[in-house]
C-alpha cells in the first residue's frame, strides 16, 4: 500500500525482468522511505543496490548532450556507491501497464467526473546482504485482491465490463487519440 505523499527517495531498476507486477509486467521505478527521505536516487544494477552520490565533473564530458536522429538527449555521469548494510527495504510503486482500478465516485470534487482511477499499486521488499545479490520479493497481491481491497473500505468498484468503465475507457481512448494527433501536427 502507498504511503502518505511526502519526500521519498527513488529506486530505479536497471535489470531488466527483474521487478515485475503480480500479472507479470516489468516495474522500472519504485519509491522508498525506508533511507533518509533525501530525495535520492538508488540503482539496482547487475544484481546491487546503488546509491547515486554525486555528479562526476570532467572536461571531456562537456555537459552530456547530443543529438541523434533529430532527437536531442542530456545526459550526466554520477558516482555510486553500493548499499551494503544488512537490512530490509520496503519499496512501493504502481505498474503502468495494468489497467486502473475503476470506482464510482459521486461526481463531486473538481474536475468533474463519475470515474476515478486508481493504479494497481506494486509493493516490494530489497533484502541487502553483504556479499550476496540483492533479493527483490513482490509483496502486493493481484489487481483483483486490490479491487476486493477497495471493496472493503466501502468503495463503489466497477467492473470490467460494467457500461460506465466501458465508457470511461472509450472516452480516455479518443483523448489520447486526440492528443497525439495534435502532437504530431506540431512536429
């Protein structure tokens, strides 16, 4: 379950298939206030947990841009350090590949809408022990035991397949069809 909003630090996941939501989709970033809450961001790379330190200043690296094929890319060179004291940290995300959680609202609040979203939250434990690899266990349940979840608490859930989630979804749909439209005319 996600915590109250606030200062984090961030885990970004650069093995690939190594996090992945209870349906199977990779999981690239999580967040953590299991350190310091400093804002920082971990690396979990070739089986380490990481910490970026700080930015690597060098004359031959002249502010990391470059353009290929039309698109300009920025990057930066950090420093790391691995994470190698004993323990346990609990880390939270949302997969962005499940589909959301539909619940019924009552069409108050601002903007107005029947539909609320909620993502299928993903929540993990990073065991770290000295001299072994990094241990990722998935300990959230499945989009369906989040909707009994919400259930519980007394939401309106809709069903997949209820006419109103239908809607939603068709409309959602055509905004984004729209959007990238005029996104295209721009280019």
């Amino acid at each position: 379950m996600l915590p109250d909003v606030g200062m984090y630090d961030t885990i970004l996941i650069l093995d690939r298939g190594l996090v992945r939501c209870h349906a199977g989709h990779e999981v690239r970033e999580l967040q953590t206030k299991d350190f310091d809450c400093l804002v920082t961001t971990y690396l979990v790379a070739n089986g380490k947990l990481l910490c970026v330190t700080e930015t690597v200043p060098s004359d031959e690296w002249r502010g990391g841009w470059r353009v290929e094929h039309g698109v300009a890319i920025h990057e930066e060179r950090h420093a790391t350090e691995p994470v190698t004291t004993r323990h346990t940290i609990r880390a939270y995300g949302r997969c962005r590949d499940c589909a959301p959680i539909l619940v019924r609202s009552d069409g108050s609040g601002f903007p107005l809408t029947l539909v609320q979203e909620h993502s299928v939250e993903v929540d993990f434990e990073l065991v770290v022990r000295a001299g072994e690899p990094l241990q990722i266990v998935r300990t959230s349940g499945s989009r369906d035991e989040q909707k009994e979840e919400l259930l519980r608490r007394g939401l309106r859930v809709l069903g997949d397949d209820e006419q109103l989630a239908v809607v939603h979804r068709e409309v959602k749909d055509v905004k984004k069809a729209a959007g990238a439209k005029g996104h295209s005319r721009r280019a």
